[in-house]
C-alpha cells in the first residue's frame, strides 16, 4: 500500500493538464484584406442574398489568416459561411468542412472534419462552438484530443478559459503509455489543480500497478484525493507482482506532505491480501511506518487466526504481518489445524509477534485468559486448560501452531478431560466469525473499449498538406 497516495497525484495531474486547447481565435474585423479568390458574384441562397468568393479564396484580418473553397457573406444577417475552411492564427491552425460566424456577436460554429492544432496539442470533432466574447468553447459532438503525451475522449465538452475550466461529459476516457482512466464526466480548473471526475470511475496505473474504481473522485493541489463510491475500490499490486492488496470502502481519503502520506477509509471498509484480510468500520493507513489502525469493531484474519477488538493496529513488512497490537479486551482465537477446536487468549491490551508472516507468540498484559485445547501423541483432543491471569500471559507457537503457554503473574488455571460438554466453551468476550472473513475479490475491469489510433473521420486534404509540409520544412533543416 505504499505507492497509493503518490499514485493518485501521477495519475491526475501530470495526464490532466494537457487537455485543454488553446483558445479559438476567430474574431470578426472591421478590415478584411482578400489576397485572392477565382471570382466574386452575388447571388440568391435559401432566399437571402449573398455575396460569393469563389474558388481558392484566401482572407486575412490582423488577427488570423483564412483560406477555404468558397466565402459566402449573408447581407442581411451579418453571417458568414465558409467552405473547407482552414485558419491560421498565432495560436492555432483550424480546419473544418464549413465555418459559420456572426460578425456581430462574434459567434463561431465550426462543422464537419473540424481539427485545431496549437503548439501542444490537437482537437478532433465534428462540431465546436466559439464564443468570442465569453472565451468559450463549446463540443457539441464526441471530441478527441491528443497531444505528445496521451489522448482524450469525451462524448462533448466546454472550455471556459477565462476561470480556465473544462467539463467533458459522457464516457470520458484518459489514456497515455502510463496510465488509463475513464469516467462519465470531469471538471478541471487547471490554474487551481483542481479535479472532478464523477460516475463509473476508472483509473489504472501501469506504472505504479495501481488500479481504483469508484462513483467520484477529487485532487486538489494541497495534496488532498477523495474517492467515494457505494463499494469504492483499490488495488495495488506488490513490487516484485507475488500479491496484491484490495482495499474497499465507501470513503477514501489521502493526504499527502513532504514528510507524511496516509489514508483514511470509511464505512464498509474492507481489506484484502493472500497475507492477511480485515473489516471495520474506519481505517488509517501511515506509508512512512507501513502500518494499518483499525477502529469501530475490527475484525482480522492471518491465515488461522482472528483478531477482534476494539483497535487494531497492524505493521506490515514485505507485505507481511509483522506485528499486531489490540485494545481494550481483545480477543485472539485460532483454530487448530487438525481438530478443529479454538484455542482463545483475551486482555486488557494484546500484542502478536510474527516472523516472515507465521505467528510466533501473542502477549496479554493484565487480566489475561486463555483457552487452550490439548492433543494427545496420536494428535487427537485430550481436553483442554483455562487460565487465569492478573498480569501477563503469553501464548507460544510453534510453525504457527499454538505449541504452550505462560503466565508472569498469580496464575490460576485448571485441566478439564476430554468431554463433549467441554468442547464448546467459550470466553466471555469470545468471537469467531469465519462468515465474515473476505473471499478474494473479483478483478475490475474497464467498461469502455480501449483508445486506438484511429481518427474519428477521415483527415481534411489541407490537414494532410499542412502536415506534410512541415515535415518537409523539418527534413530540411
């Protein structure tokens, strides 16, 4: 668990900020220059009259340059249409199959094969609306952006550039050689570092081997993620990929520092590995000492043993359990290999020592009690003893088998025969729960298809030419 908080920063704010164009700049002048055009005519469309530029026709205003097939200005309504449009500004260059402005409010619909292309990315769509006034940017259909660094898709979307803010709705999909990450929406104010994806989220660090899902998900640029979900969920894979760790909650929380990272879950929350498995209610995770504090009734299982209690507090080495301390009046129960029966031990505070994962020995300190069940040399139950303790006992195991005990302090205990009526008896706090243990989770999955390559249409001939003449210019130099 210790790549989680870091991962969720990699995988929002260094593959999110790439994804907002520059601003369309197609801006109505008052002087329009026309370096050339086949011919000009009048002429009558849909009953408006219009003024036609023909054939190869090239315009300039201060602002941009514009060449397309054909220019037609509508008198009466301070319209211009333009055909196979490409505009070049000092920003960006623009394409489409028909360009749509009002020269009085300065209102732009581009439409068709429409790709803008800035200095540090490109914008696939088949319609974008600008308005000059309002520094807005409107997709109206799927739009597609790419840039050096990954793609984006989404089903449409808004540029507001004066907050610097972008929403993108409907199957939104984020992908680059590192990461994948999917959602129905996200909102971004990148001068903030602030980050919203909302419903169905999907993230996949290839990376960090990192993957979450959940229904919402925050960053903001003081470090602080929130993932929430009816069943929110992540899982890491281990460095050397022997295990994995899932970990389920309706709230997630991470904070990370210079110094500090950890995370908070609550509600549900629900951990699990090939090396141990918990549920509670709440659950801190510290990165800088590995270690896991669980509270409101905590239950955890190492492989035939269940810690319950009303703290757990869990360091982990190698992934594995390494020590185990539980308070106030918890209670340790193992159930023994071959019989079958529960060996229990209870106190004030418990501690469990284990080494490379196996259980070495449990210590209760004050008011310990302890249920042990005894074999016989055929390995079958021969009773069982109960102690009592008003300070200290300890509990030994052997190849993670409960082999003997001791008690430090007024010891007082009793051997009871083999008897059915023995078999079941039980501590007062006793708890035994194996219902509840986690089953190993299912692998999540994306919902959406995979980004290809592939363009949404089939690229404009003046895209084509403009891309290959910069190829040449760079060949060349």
């Amino acid at each position: 668990m210790k790549q989680l908080s870091s991962t969720l920063i990699l995988l929002l704010l260094s593959s999110l900020t790439f994804f907002v164009a520059a601003p369309l700049s197609i801006q109505a002048q008052s002087l329009v220059t026309i370096h050339q055009a086949d011919r000009a005519e009048g002429g009558v469309v849909d009953g408006e009259s219009v003024r036609k530029l023909l054939g190869n026709v090239i315009l300039s205003t201060e602002e941009m340059t514009l060449e397309a097939d054909s220019v037609y200005q509508f008198v009466g309504r301070n319209r211009l249409q333009g055909f196979n449009v490409q505009i070049e500004t000092d920003g960006e260059v623009i394409w489409a199959d028909t360009l749509f402005h009002n020269t009085l409010t300065d209102f732009s619909e581009l439409r068709g094969r429409v790709i803008v292309q800035s200095e540090t990315n490109t914008v696939f769509s088949e319609a974008i609306d600008v308005n000059m006034p309002f520094d807005l940017a409107i997709f109206n259909r799927p739009v597609r952006f790419e840039d050096e660094k990954g793609t984006l898709l989404a089903e449409s979307g808004l540029y507001y550039q004066r907050v610097d803010s972008a929403v993108f709705r409907g199957n939104v999909q984020l992908a680059d050689s590192t990461q994948y990450l999917e959602a129905d929406s996200l909102f971004m104010n990148r001068s903030a570092d602030l980050y919203e994806l909302f419903g169905r989220v999907y993230a996949d660090d290839f990376e960090e081997k990192v993957t979450f899902t959940g229904d919402y998900l925050l960053a903001d640029s003081t470090g602080y993620r929130l993932l929430t979900g009816s069943r929110a969920w992540m899982m890491e894979v281990n460095e050397s990929e022997t295990d994995t760790t899932h970990l389920f909650a309706k709230t997630i929380e991470l904070f990370e520092s210079d110094t500090l990272s950890t995370m908070d879950s609550y509600e549900d929350v629900t951990i699990w590995t090939t090396k141990f498995s918990a549920v509670s209610d709440t659950a801190r995770y510290r990165d800088d000492l590995d270690q896991f504090i669980l509270r409101s009734e905590p239950i955890l299982w190492q492989k035939n043993i269940q810690l319950t209690g009303p703290v757990i507090e869990a360091f982990l080495e190698n992934d594995d359990v390494r020590f185990l301390s539980s308070y106030v009046r918890p209670i340790a129960v193992q159930e023994d290999t071959i019989t079958g029966r529960l060996h229990q031990m209870t106190g004030d505070t418990l501690h469990a020592f284990f080494e490379n994962g196996v259980i070495e020995r449990i210590k209760v300190f004050e008011n310990s009690e302890i249920i042990f069940h005894v074999k016989d040399e055929d390995e079958e139950p021969d009773g069982l003893i109960e102690l009592i303790a008003a300070g200290a006992s300890t509990m030994i195991f052997l190849d993670g088998e409960f082999d003997f005990f001791k008690a430090e302090k007024n010891p007082d205990g009793s051997w009871l025969p083999e008897n059915p009526a023995n078999v079941d008896r039980k501590l007062e706090n006793f708890r035994w729960d194996p219902e509840k243990k986690p089953a190993r989770p299912m692998i999540q999955i994306p919902r959406l298809p995979f980004i290809t390559d592939e363009r949404p249409f089939e690229l404009p001939v003046k895209y084509v030419r403009y891309r290959e003449s910069l190829m040449n210019e760079e060949s060349e130099l």
